[in-house]
C-alpha cells in the first residue's frame, strides 16, 4: 500500500474536526483511482462498536430509531380532528340543561296539539316521517346504502351505533325514570301540575311492568333514533344536510302530534343522540374502534366549522 493510498483510521474515530468518509472500490486498476466517494461528515464521536472496519470500507451502523405506534390511523390524535367536535359537545350539554326549562311550558305545548290544529296534510306528512325514527325505518335506509352506495358500506357499522345505539341507551334511562305519557291524560279535566308526577325507580322495583308504556315518557327513544341517525346521514352525505335535519325534526314532532311525549321528553332524547354520537365520532373514544373498521379516505369525515364558514383553518399551538 502506498503512502498516497494509506487511510488513518484513528484519526477518522477520534477526530474533532469535520473528516471525509473514505470508501474504496474492490475493482480498481490503479492506486490514483481508488477514492471513489468523498463526503464531509458533521462534526461527531463515534463509538468503537458503531464502526465496523475491513480491508476495503469503512461502515458506520447509524443507531436504530424507536417505532412511533399509532392507534389510530392517520392524523387522528391531531387537534383538527377533535376540535370540529366542540359545537357538537356544546350542543348536547345546551340541550341537556334546556329539557328541565321545558318543564315549564310541557302542559300548554301538548293541550295544543291535543287540540288538533294542524292541517291535514301537514298531520300526514309528519307521521310518515316516523320511519325515520323507527327502528325498522332505520334499518331499511342502512340496507338501501348498502346496496346503493357500496363503498360507504365500511361506514355503516358507525352509523348503526349512531342511531340505535342511541335507541339503547335512551331504553336503559326508561327503566330507571318513571313519567306518564300524554296520551294517558285527559286534558279537559287534567290540571297542569298532574304533568310534574315523576319517579325514580333506583332499585328496578318497577322493571316488571316495563312494558307499560304510558310509564315511560322520559327519554324519547325516537328522538334519540332519528338524531343519531341525522347526524351520521350528515357526515355520510354532506350535500343532504338540510333534508336530514328536516326529517330529524319532523321525527321529533311526530312525537309530540301523536301524544306520546312531552316536550321536555323529546329535548331528552335530542340531547342523549348528541352526547352519543360525540363518544362515536371522538377519535379518542370510540372512533378509534371505528376508525380501523374505515379504511382510510372512505371512512367518516368530520367537517371544520372554519372551513364551513369559509375561514382558514389555525392549528391551536
């Protein structure tokens, strides 16, 4: 090896100044040649068991990176994620403190519907929107996307959770709150504090006649069908928004036109739908379990308020 050829190897270890990386090519015919590839290196200290050395090239090993595991695909734990959710959350707790005011104005809401002021027509059309609310209706639009709209189909398990989901939450809530129906007073001799009778049935003593319905007005399980149901119909098909809020309405006041709820029982179920359906869509919560259900980019897609209101979005720091 000639003195031109001999590389310091010591001096590439321990050096404190920026040295070239030496590679040398095994098929060389000539001496002057062999220095294939020179690059500055930063400045570093390499460990004796990080540099491997044989007659021909010099390897550094770099040291290995740690995995990052992510639960839940994509940009999920990101802050746009989550804060979209915030007026849905707000939504729920608002209409959650707003049923006990209904308290108040229950009585005159359902004397004027037993009166039955409403057109014909208009009494029509809202008790066909019922099937938007029933647990047959919602399946029956859950099996047309299906077929209709095959790649939405990875969606669907979401959206049953959604709506009968909260269906079955609002029947737990029966089982422990007792409240008579409209339908089971007469408002032409009922007086208006005959409405405020309510129980507590904290020990399931009442279970038993469950299927008594004229003892289980509050929630509204309706109520809580057809908002879920709208608000996984909002997310799946965004240019629909407005028909699904109309039809979610409608369901609710079907409720209140065929005498089976008050007011307040139906503010109950809206807000019990929110609050769910904020658990389903949180990627924190249950949209983690979801989310692996959705392949990516055909899964649910929450909205940015910003975006709605043609605003820039800005990332909290």
């Amino acid at each position: 090896m000639t003195p031109r050829q001999t590389t310091n190897l010591n001096a590439i270890r321990y050096s404190d100044t920026p040295t070239p990386s030496v590679t040398r090519s095994a098929h060389t015919p000539t001496a002057t040649s062999s220095i294939v590839d020179v690059s500055v290196k930063p400045r570093r200290r390499l460990s004796p068991d990080a540099v491997l050395r044989d007659q021909k090239r010099i390897i550094v090993n770099p040291e290995p990176q740690e995995p990052s595991l992510k639960l839940y695909p994509g940009p999920a734990w990101s802050a746009r994620s989550s804060k979209p959710l915030q007026p849905l959350l707000w939504f729920g707790v608002a209409v959650m403190l707003l049923s006990p005011l209904a308290l108040f104005c229950d009585y005159d809401i359902a004397v004027w519907f037993w009166e039955d002021r409403l057109p014909g027509d208009f009494r029509k059309a809202i008790y066909i929107s019922e099937f938007f609310s029933h647990g047959l209706g919602v399946a029956m639009i859950i099996t047309g996307i299906a077929i209709l709209v095959p790649e939405k189909r990875w969606c669907l398990p979401r959206l049953a959770a959604l709506s009968f989901g909260s269906g079955a939450i609002v029947t737990i809530l029966k089982m422990f709150i007792l409240r008579r129906r409209p339908n089971d007073f007469d408002f032409a001799t009922a007086r208006e504090d005959s409405i405020y009778q309510w129980s507590l049935d904290a020990y399931l003593q009442h279970v038993a006649i469950f299927d008594d319905s004229t003892l289980r007005s509050f929630p509204s399980g309706h109520a809580a069908t057809a908002v879920g149901l709208c608000i996984g119909m909002m997310l799946l098909f965004p240019r629909g928004r407005i028909y699904f809020v109309c039809m979610a309405t409608l369901a609710c006041t079907e409720r209140l036109l065929c005498q089976a709820h008050f007011l307040s029982d139906v503010l109950g179920g809206v807000a019990v739908a929110t609050l769910w359906s904020y658990i389903c869509l949180h990627p924190r919560m249950l949209g983690v379990l979801f989310g692996h259900m959705e392949p990516e980019g055909r899964g649910f897609k929450v909205p940015n308020v910003d975006d709605l209101r043609g605003k820039p979005y800005k990332r909290a720091a």
